[in-house]
C-alpha cells in the first residue's frame, strides 16, 4: 500500500507540473491557433532562472520557507519573455499552419542556445530545500508536503482557470476571439492586445512550472525538450485547445509513466505512446476535444 502511495504522489506532482506547461499551450493555441514549439524551452528556462534566484536569496540568508514564493515570482518574472516573443510571432498568425511551426521551433534552437551562454551546458539545482516543510507519513507512505503544495496550487489554478474562462466578462472575450477574431475586431475588441495578454500568461504558466520543479530536479538543457514531448502526448490524449483535457491528459500520461517506471521500465515511453495511439484512433479530437473544455 504505502508502495501505491507514494507511486501516487510522485505521478500528481509531475501531473501539476506538467500540466502548467500544458495549460499555457493550450490557452495559445485556444485563443491564438497558434502550436508553441517552444513551450518546452521556456519551461527549462523558468526551472534555470527559479534554480539561481533560490540560491542567490538563500546565500542572502533569505528564510528557506519562502522557496516556493520564490519560485513563484521568479517564475512570473521570466514569463514576460513572452512579450517580445508574441511581436515577433505577429508576424506569423495570418501564414499557414507550417510557417507557424517553423517559426516557434526556431525559437526553440534560439532558447536553447541562450540558456547555454547565460547558464553553460552543466545542470542547475537547488540546495535541498524541501526538507525545510517536513513530510507526512500515509500508512506507511512518505508524503513530501511540497508536493501537497505544488498538487494544491495546480488544482486551484485549474479550477480559476476553467471559472475565469466561463463565467466572466474578460474570459467570455477570450472565447469570442477564439471561435472568430475578424467579428470580434469588428465589436470593439482589442484583438492585438488580447493575443499578447494570452501569449504572455501562457508563458508565464511554462516558466512557472519549470521554477516549481527545481527542488525535485536538476535545471538541465535536455528538460526542456523532455517536457514538451510529454506535453504534446497529453494534448493528443486531452484534446488541442482544452483546458480540462490539459488536466485529464496530464494526469493520465503521469500516472502510466509512474507504472510503467516502478513495473516495466523498459516500456516506460512505449506506454504513453501506445495509449496516444488509440486515443487518436478511437477519439482523434481527445478525451476533452471542446475548447476550453
């Protein structure tokens, strides 16, 4: 049993933090109709920039429980990277579905070469900060608090997320630019502004993520990329532009990692895919295939 729990816990932890990554790619694509290759890269560069201000603020004898606020700001900080991102892809939103693609991948190439000239190509980690908010014990099982936390601030955002988008007037405009921008430029919306506010908060949900999984991992050039062959699995899983499938399909390919991991480690890829397969097989729009959900 205490096996199964811990199993558990490991799986919902990189399920909250996998689906920030995926949550800020599917609001792009939702609102946008634009695929971001680089969400991966900006994951890894928020896990860089969370790593150094950690350390940089415990050197300064900051107390090690505001880590996680730590991270959380930092993390917000780096997002707005995706202001200027979000110029240079303006150019892009009128060109084909190809052109987009090519454009955020080379972004990727452009990210990963700058992570390697700020941070050079060895990994980046935390001091063992975690230990500092203790664990629980679970019949028999170890229960990090931190990842009680992170799991507790991932479903809060969710749910904020699913009743921002439903229920009030900012969100009710997102949706309408969504399923069509030229009669929502025509009612008044800012359409241009839009785009940038969502481009930014989905990047500001990439780093975030990257920052709040440092104590666990070590910041690394190989993260990013990684992370975002994971995050297109769970978007096939969810379904492209849903924010209910961003949470379904994250905790569905954490959940069959962590087995296949602990049961068969040699399948542990070959899973996922094979569960990809059948998703698109049986259900090519995904478990959750409406936008947002």
């Amino acid at each position: 049993m205490s096996g199964i729990i811990s199993i558990g816990m490991a799986a919902l932890f990189h399920a909250a933090v996998l689906f920030l990554l995926t949550a800020g790619l599917q609001l792009t694509f939702g609102v946008m109709r634009v695929v971001n290759l680089a969400c991966g890269s900006l994951f890894a560069l928020g896990a860089y920039a969370g790593a150094t201000a950690v350390n940089w603020a415990l050197e300064r004898g900051a107390p090690p429980e505001f880590f996680p606020l730590i991270l959380l700001f930092c993390g917000a900080v780096v997002g707005l990277v995706g202001v200027p991102i979000e110029r240079l892809l303006r150019a892009a939103y009128a060109r084909p579905e190809a052109f987009q693609l090519l454009l955020t991948f080379a972004l990727v190439l452009i990210l990963q070469d700058l992570l390697r000239l700020i941070w050079g190509a060895d990994p980046k980690q935390t001091q063992n900060v975690m230990t500092v908010f203790g664990s629980w014990k679970l019949a028999g099982a170890t229960i990090n608090v931190y990842y009680v936390a992170v799991i507790a601030f991932a479903i809060s955002l969710a749910v904020g997320l699913g009743w921002f988008l439903d229920r009030t007037n900012s969100g009710k405009i997102l949706r309408a630019t969504a399923e069509n921008r030229e009669a929502s430029s025509a009612m008044g919306i800012n359409v241009p502004k839009t785009y940038l506010l969502v481009f930014t908060a989905g990047t500001m949900l990439s780093t975030a993520g990257g920052a709040l999984i440092v104590p666990t991992a070590a910041a690394s050039l190989q993260m990013g990329v990684e992370l975002v062959v994971e995050a297109f699995a769970v978007v096939v899983i969810g379904g492209l532009g849903s924010m209910k499938g961003a949470a379904v399909g994250a905790i569905l390919v954490c959940v069959i990692r962590a087995i296949a991991l602990n049961f068969f480690p040699e399948l542990d890829i070959l899973a996922v895919y094979v569960v990809v397969l059948g998703v698109l097989i049986l259900r090519p729009s995904g478990l959750c295939g409406r936008r947002f959900g």
